[in-house]
C-alpha cells in the first residue's frame, strides 16, 4: 500500500491543509528539511533565492524529474536551476501547466519516487 502511495505521490494530499491554512501554495519551490536547507545554502550557489516563496506542494523540478534522494550535487543544482526559472518565468499558464503534468504522472506513476 505505502509503494502505490509513493509511487503515485497521493501520500501528498495532507499537504493540502498547508494550503488552505496559508502556510503553502499549490505551485512553487518544494522545501527541504531544515538540515538540508543549511547544508545547501553553503554549497549551492542561489539556492537561498528559492525561500522568497511560499513552499508548495509541487514544483517545477519535480515535473522535470528532479525529484528523489539527492545523490550527486547536480541534483540539488537543477532543482534550484529550475526554482529560480520558475520564479522568473511564473504565470497562471505555467501552474496549469505544473498540474496537469503532476496529475499525468501521479496516474503514470514515475520512476525516481523514494
């Protein structure tokens, strides 16, 4: 049961009670744990840039496919790299966008869920 939660990322849902509280948007960055966020400040260049927004609940790196266990530092880099596309580049078309293929790839499923 947990795997086709991960898999198909419905584990997520909860999140939604961040939303309605005020706490997270729908689309934007996705946090990181805190012990995350300090060691990549210090060994990612811009990443700090991603805390001028709310956290969401999907992102724009993850559609991409930079989600998962960061193993190698170009993972973290291209979330970031991503992030801050998204902040320069937002508008309604790009979240509708951002949905829809989070919507595909929950019901696809994906590969790189841990």
């Amino acid at each position: 049961m947990g795997k086709i939660l991960r898999k198909t990322s419905i584990d997520e849902l909860p999140q939604f009670f961040n939303v309605f509280m005020g706490d997270m948007s729908v689309v934007s960055p996705r946090p990181h744990m805190v012990v995350h966020t300090q060691q990549y400040e210090s060994s990612v260049d811009k990443y700090s840039v991603c805390h001028f927004l709310k956290p969401g609940i999907i992102g724009l790196a993850q559609i991409q496919g930079c989600k998962g266990e960061i193993v190698e530092r170009a993972d973290i880099a291209n979330r970031v790299r991503y992030d801050i596309f998204y902040m320069e580049k937002w508008s309604l078309a790009l979240d509708a966008e951002i949905v829809f293929l989070t919507i595909y790839n929950a019901i696809k499923g994906e590969a790189k869920t841990y």
